[in-house]
C-alpha cells in the first residue's frame, strides 16, 4: 500500500542558511507520527512547508498521489492536510462553540450567496456546522464552556480548542505543532489521550511536531529526528531511544543551552 | 433580545425615518434639514461600506475614490450618453465594484497602517485623475445635469421624474433613505449569516482563517468589492442631488470621515455607520448657531466620547447585554 | 541641478524631522497621529507668538515651541491616548482620538490665533549667490543647518542616551522591554512628547520662512504619512530618508515636470501606490511593521 503523505527530499533556504535540507520521510494512513529535534533543528519549517504556508526551495510533499507544497494553504486544507498552529492561535473574539462553528468551513455545500440568501443548502450546512460542533466540543472536553469567550480559556483550553478546530475541517491528516509545550505532567498526559482518541476514534493520520521526549515517546508509533535540518533517524520509539546519533544531538544541543 | 422586541424596533425605526423626519420638518419649518439628513443617508451608505472592510480587519480610507468614480460614471452616462439616472445607479455601483477587484487584488494583501496608507493614497489619485481625463472635464467639472427622470416601460410609469410631486427635497430624502433602509437590512443579513461569521474568522486570525480552508483572497476581494459597490451608489445619488460633480467633490477628507463614522459608531455594530454619520454630520450642523466655537464644542465632544466610550457609541448597550445573558 | 539639489536638501531636512516624530510615536504606541499637522502649526505659531510678536530671541522662541509641544503631547498621551488604548477592543480606535484631537486642536489655533497667514520677521538677511547656478537666502541655509544638526542630535540621542535606548527596545518589542524592566507606561510618554516636541520644533524653524496658518495642518500630516510609508513605517532611518526622498521629488517636480501640471502628482502618487503595494514595508521597513 502506498504511503498516505510522502515528503520527498524538500529542501527550504533562507538566505544561506539551509532550514531544511532535503529531508524525505513517508507517513501512512492512520499513524502517528512525530517529528522532534533540538532547537532550530527545521522543525517548524518543515512543518510549515508541509502545511503550504511556505514555499519549499526544492522537493515536493504528495499527498494521495497528489502534490500539495507550494500551493495556498487553503487549498492544502481543502485536500484534508490541516494544520495547528504553536502559538495558541484561536479566533479570540468568538466563544468556544463559534470557533469550531465557523472552522467547519471546507464542509460547505451552499455558496456565499446561498447563506446570504439562507438557501435549503445553507440552512441544512448551518444546522449541520451547530451539530458537529456541539459533538466535537463534547469530544475534546469542552462542552461544558462552549458559550464562553475563547479570550477567556486558560492556556490548556485553548490547546484543546485549537485541536478542536483542526478536527472540525473533517482532516485525513492532522498536524499538529508542539501540542504539549508549556504543559505540565497532568495536562501532557491528558492531551495524549487526546491525540490518541483523533486517532483511534476519528481515524485522523497525526503527524506532530514535538519537544517533550517523554510523550512523544509514549505517543508515536513512528518517529522521525531533525538536527541542523537534516534528517538523522527515523523509526519506532524503541530504535529511536537505542539511536547513539540522536542522543549525541540532544547531548549537543544541551550543551549549548547552558552556554558551554 | 427578542424577535417581538427587535421587529417593534425596526418599525419604530422606520416610523421616524418616514413619517417622524417630515412631520418635525413641516412642524419646525427648517426646510434645510432635508438636505442634511439626505446627505447623512447617503454618507451612511459608504460609511457602510467602509465597516464592512473593517468587518474583515482592514482601516480602509478610500472611500471617497470609489465615491467620485461612481459620481462621474453616473453623471457622464447621463450627460454623454443620455441615459435615465436610475439605470446608471447600479451600473455606477458595479463599476466601482469591477475597479476595486482589479485595485485589491495587490492591495488587499496589506494590513493595518499599511492598508490605510495605500487607500489614503488612492483618494489622492482619484481626484488628481478626475482633473487629468478629459472625459470628466478637469476642474471645471460636470454642471447643470438634469434631476432623474421618469422610468417607463411600455408606457407603464416604473419610477415617476423626480419633481413630479413638486417638493423635491422630500422626493430625494425618501429615496435616499429607502436606499439606506435596503443597504442596511442588506448589511445586516451579511453580518448575521455565515459570511459575517467567516468575516469575523478573517478579522480575527488571517492565518487560521486559511489553515481552516477559507479562501481568504477571494472573501477579501468579495467583502471590498461590496464596499466599494456602496460607496459608487452613494456618490452617484449625491450628484443627482447636487447635479454637478468636481474633482473636488470626494476627497481625502471625506474619506477619513467615512472611516470616522464607522469607529463612532462602534466597528463591532452593523448599523454603527447609521448612528455615527448622524452624530458626526447632523452635529456638525445643529452646531452652526454656536458660531466661532463650533469646532472646539464638536472636537471636545467627539474626545469625550472616545474617552467615554472607545468601543464606539453602541457599545453603551454592551453591558447590559453582558448581564442579561 | 545644484539649486534643485539645494532646495531638496532643504526641503528634505524639515520633512524629515517631521516624520522622525511621527514614525516614533508610531513605533512605540501602534498609533497614527492624525494631528501631526496639527502639533507642526501650533509649534509654528509659539515661536511666531514669542519671536515675532514679543520680540524675543529666536532661539528663546524655538525653544518655547519645542517645550510647550513636548508638554502637549505628554498630556495627550496620559490623559487620552492611554485611557482609550487600554480599553479599547482593537487598536485602530486609536485613530478615531487622534483625529478628534486634529480637530481640538485646529479649534484652539483658531480661536487664540486666527485663521490668518502669519509671519515673523527674517531672523538673517542677505542671499547666498554662487555664480547663479545656486541662489540661496541665508536664512534658508541656517534653517536647514538646523535641521540637520536636528537630526543628528536626535539619533544621537536615540543610540546612546538611556532614555533613547529604552525608547528602542519598546519600538522593537513592548512586551520584551516590560520584561527586561522598561516603565512601558512612562516612556510611551515620553515618546510621545518627544515625537510632538520635534513636530513642534519644525514647526518653530519653518515659520521664519514659509509663514504660518491654521490651514497647514491636514495637508502636513499627509505629507508625513507619505514620508513615513516610503521610508518603512516605525524606522527610523526610513523616516529620514522618506524625508529626504519626498523632499528631493518636490523640489524636482515642481522645477522640471511644473509645464505639466497636475500629471506630474498624479504620476508621483499613482508611483507610490504601486510601490507600497509591492513593497508595503517601505524601503527600509521590516514586513507588517
């Protein structure tokens, strides 16, 4: 069977410095899979260049046969390869339940002038949007706050709700960008249950980007290591754990955190 | 709120606009009135426009481009072609809406101060181009075009000449404020459907906005060309009005007080624009009378409601709604 | 050549004095100062006031124009731009305040003023004449000198005073700054009133040449909009060179494109839109400010 997303060899410049260099890796269906990395390992960039809200300098990412860099991110979106974002990127001036809502958008049947107009197809996708929602608000443990202002949610909230509106698009994959950084044990674990259930109950294909060695190593049938944007190791927990490679580049970049 | 409440609202609403203005007006005998109020309509109607850039995050101080282009598309269709003012409203408003495709399509890819700037600019080039054309007569402008004429087909009389019923300034304040009565239930709608929903997401979080599926481009491209279909159709009422149109006509100060009214009204309410051109038009002119202090009461008073209230005028109701809910 | 040059140097030096004030207020606070124009005029009529009328030093009247500019501009900040920030929803209400103070302010020129044209007496005779090809009035020459030892002591003053490299590290990242212990509240204030001060300060220098009026105010403040957009918005080196690149086109336009009349602006302002639409941060701005 082939691959679900296959990255094939993409490079991304910035200048003279080479963020992502010819990394290649494929991602079957219903997997998840994690890419981690010290600090500016190409984590992000690679993300982004999968996600289409950067242009890759060489290569090509295909997703069902079909290429999907280096086009608009809504149109990526459109084929099923969704995206989170790190920062707790959320619609701030809607509450819970309108942001799941309004990020049903790619299950539209009816056309701008058909909600204008509240044509039968408009009002069938609104009722369905406002079903959905409440389901999926139920799903990630937010049905008890869905009327609440989402400028108002604590941190962990909102991580869930960024999720949430990532699930409402109807994915086949899901990326998902350092879901568990800035959380504590209770909170990480509980969003790796999370992640778990997108998968197991949803059938979504999670591809994420991590920091925290002890859930991705929980987390991940596969993972993937980036250093100084290269890709040094693939495989399962297990090997990655075994890796000398890896932990000389985690030792590293230690190091140079604490300034030696 | 309830349905019961809002629908009495509306009526009340409408009962003033038509039957209340020209009762006090006949009552008070100040005539001039029409004219102010007139212009508040129609000033409404681009200031419509302009939230509705708002509405999708970007401070849009062009109005008055699309202003004047819609008054000289309206008057040389009338004075050229010899066409009936009433086919050349809409084609007024569509012209602005195809120019302002071809302008936003580069332009809408900027925010905030940046945006701003390079609209404040179009005003600029739009009045330095109605000078250049020959078709708009330079400075001279267009004079001495003729009030709207009668619409027949067949011999069916659709809409009667303007001075048919002998006072027209009342013809014209009815008819503009019938088309501020169609814009803003227009407008409503947009706001309360799912566009508004999605121009909401756009205001919010651009980026999201996409990562979700949303053409953000082309609801962009949509919601300005509405707006500058308003701004068309407003400028091309006032020279029917006023018929003659300049260069000076629109400019960049009318600009910035379309945008004006927009934020005094409140940016988060729809029919924000209605209540901020009348304060901010009506006000100026209830002011006359106090003379050489006009400007000083109208300046303190406008600072002292943005200190009071800088979510805008209608977010006095804020709170109450906060409670209520 | 050499007397266009001249005239754009000129030109140029007060302009870019005037959108080094509005760039910083800019940077530090996100807002547009629509009264700009307006802190310009009433700078212009202080130093009329104290060197024209009475009759004190130039120097005394410049800096009286610089002073009660910078102590404006304080008191609009604590008193009404900071209020408004903190609770409005969105920023761009900003904008709003900062027109009703335009117009505050053009009431209260005209009330105490006037809405007459109003000179002050040359403060140096004579002409510069270099063999014709460059005719100059001295007092020209020592306005623009000024201007430009202006700006330097105010980058000076921006690179290695405390206050200035404080004003920096906010331009570049409020939050940061807060963290590193900047009083955000304190110097958005003083940025304030040193962006008004150097409006205050044109102001005060031009009025020795071109007169003042109530009316200069608007069409100023566009002016420096434009000068600020081509530069890169809340850059500093991008408002003077924006200063020097809209006083250079001027001083070009109006000597070789005049036979044309008003193609030349519409080319120059059609010119710039296609410009910020490429590039919106300007020549030397970093991308969405």
């Amino acid at each position: 069977m082939s691959p679900l997303l296959e990255v094939r060899s993409v490079t991304r410049r910035f200048g003279g410095l080479v963020a992502v260099d010819s990394v290649a890796f494929d991602v079957a269906e219903k997997e998840i899979l994690s890419v981690i990395g010290p600090n500016g390992a190409g984590k992000s960039t690679l993300f982004k260049l999968i996600a289409s809200f950067l242009k890759t300098s060489s290569g090509e990412v295909i997703f069902k046969g079909e290429k999907i860099s280096d086009r608009s991110p809504h149109e990526v979106a459109r084929r099923g390869v969704v995206r989170t974002f790190q920062e707790t990127t959320i619609f701030r001036g809607m509450t819970v339940r309108d942001n799941v809502i309004v990020a049903h958008h790619l299950r539209s049947k009816a056309s701008l002038a058909g909600y204008f107009f509240a044509s039968g197809d408009a009002r069938a996708d609104e009722a369905a949007f406002a079903r959905s929602a409440d389901e999926i608000c139920d799903f990630i443990g937010l049905g008890e706050i869905k009327d609440e202002m989402a400028s108002n949610l604590p941190q962990g909230h909102l991580r869930a709700l960024g999720i949430a509106i990532g699930l409402a698009t109807d994915p086949a994959v899901l990326l998902l960008d350092e879901p568990f950084a800035g959380m504590n044990h209770d909170e990480t674990m509980r969003t790796v249950e999370l992640v778990r259930g997108v998968r197991d109950e949803r059938g979504v294909t999670v591809l994420l980007v991590e920091h925290d060695m002890p859930a991705v190593m929980s987390i991940s049938d596969r993972i993937v290591v980036l250093n100084f944007g290269q890709k040094i190791a693939e495989g399962t927990p297990a090997e990655i754990r075994a890796d000398d490679k890896v932990i000389e580049a985690y030792l590293g970049a230690e190091d140079e955190s604490i300034g030696l | 709120m309830g349905t019961g409440l809002r629908i009495a609202g509306v009526l009340l609403f409408l009962a003033i606009v038509f039957l209340g203005v020209p009762w006090a007006i006949q009552a008070s005998g100040r005539w001039d009135f029409y004219y102010t109020l007139t212009s508040v309509a129609l000033l409404a109607i681009a200031s419509a426009g302009v939230w509705l850039t708002f509405y999708i995050g970007r401070i849009n101080i062009g109005q008055g481009a699309y202003a004047l282009t819609g008054g000289y598309v309206s008057a040389i269709l009338v004075m050229q072609a010899g066409w009936n003012f009433w086919l050349t409203l809409p084609v007024a408003g569509i012209f602005c809406a195809l120019v302002s495709v071809l302008i936003g399509l580069p332009i809408l890819r900027l925010r905030g101060v940046y945006f701003a700037m390079v609209t404040l600019v179009l005003t600029e080039v739009a009045r330095l181009t109605a000078l250049a054309l020959p078709i708009t007569n330079g400075a001279k402008g267009i004079t001495s075009i003729p009030l709207p004429g009668e619409v027949s087909i067949l011999g069916l009389t659709l809409i009667p000449a303007i001075d048919t019923f002998g006072d027209v300034k009342l013809a014209f304040y009815l008819v503009a404020a019938a088309l501020m009565v169609i814009v803003f239930a227009g407008m409503y709608r947009l706001v309360n459907s799912r566009i508004g929903h999605l121009c909401r997401s756009l205001q919010q979080n651009e980026e999201l906005a996409s990562s979700i599926g949303v053409n953000i481009t082309y609801l962009r491209i949509v919601a300005y060309a509405i707006s500058s279909f308003l701004g068309g159709i407003a400028g091309a009422m006032f020279v029917a009005i006023s018929q003659s149109i300049y260069p000076s006509s629109f400019t960049v100060v009318d600009s910035v007080n379309f945008m004006l009214n927009c934020f005094l009204g409140g940016l988060a309410y729809v029919f924000g624009p209605i209540l901020g051109t009348l304060v901010l038009y009506f006000g100026w002119d209830l002011l006359f009378e106090t003379g050489r202090f006009q400007l000083l009461i109208y300046s303190s008073v406008l600072i002292l409601i943005i200190v009071l209230l800088p979510n805008g005028l209608l977010s006095v109701f804020e709170r109450k709604r906060a409670t209520a809910r | 050549m050499e007397q266009i040059l001249a005239n754009g140097l000129y030109l140029g030096a007060q302009y870019a004095l005037i959108a080094l004030g509005l760039t910083l207020i800019f940077a530090l606070m996100n807002v547009l100062n629509f009264a700009h124009g307006q802190m310009y005029v009433l700078g212009g009529f202080v130093t009329y006031t104290v060197y024209g009328q009475l009759g004190l030093p130039f120097f005394v009247a410049l800096g009286c124009s610089a002073l009660t500019l910078a102590v404006v501009g304080a008191l609009i900040e604590r008193f009404l731009f900071r209020p408004v920030l903190a609770r409005s929803h969105r920023e761009e209400s900003s904008m709003l305040l900062a027109a009703g103070i335009a117009f505050f302010m053009d009431a209260v020129i005209l009330l105490v003023f006037g809405e007459k044209q109003r000179g002050v007496p040359k403060i140096v005779g004579g002409v510069l004449n270099w063999d014709f090809r460059l005719i100059m009035p001295y007092d020209r020459i020592l306005i623009g000198v000024l201007a430009l030892l202006s700006i330097a002591a105010f980058i000076l003053f921006m690179s290695y005073s405390r206050t200035g490299r404080a004003l920096r590290a906010m331009a570049q990242d409020r939050v940061a700054a807060q963290l590193m212990g900047v009083d955000v509240d304190r110097y958005a204030m003083i940025g304030f009133a040193l962006g008004a001060m150097l409006a205050g300060l044109v102001g005060g220098l031009l009025v020795t040449i071109t007169g003042v009026n109530l009316g200069m105010g608007g069409p100023t403040s566009i002016k420096a909009f434009l000068m600020v957009m081509i530069g890169g918005a809340g850059v500093i080196s991008g408002a003077i060179a924006g200063g020097f690149i809209l006083g250079m086109m001027e001083s070009v336009g109006l000597t070789l494109l005049s036979a044309y009349g008003d193609i030349t602006y519409l080319v120059i302002f059609a010119s710039l839109m296609v410009f910020l639409a490429i590039r919106p941060q300007g020549l030397m701005g970093k991308p969405w400010g």
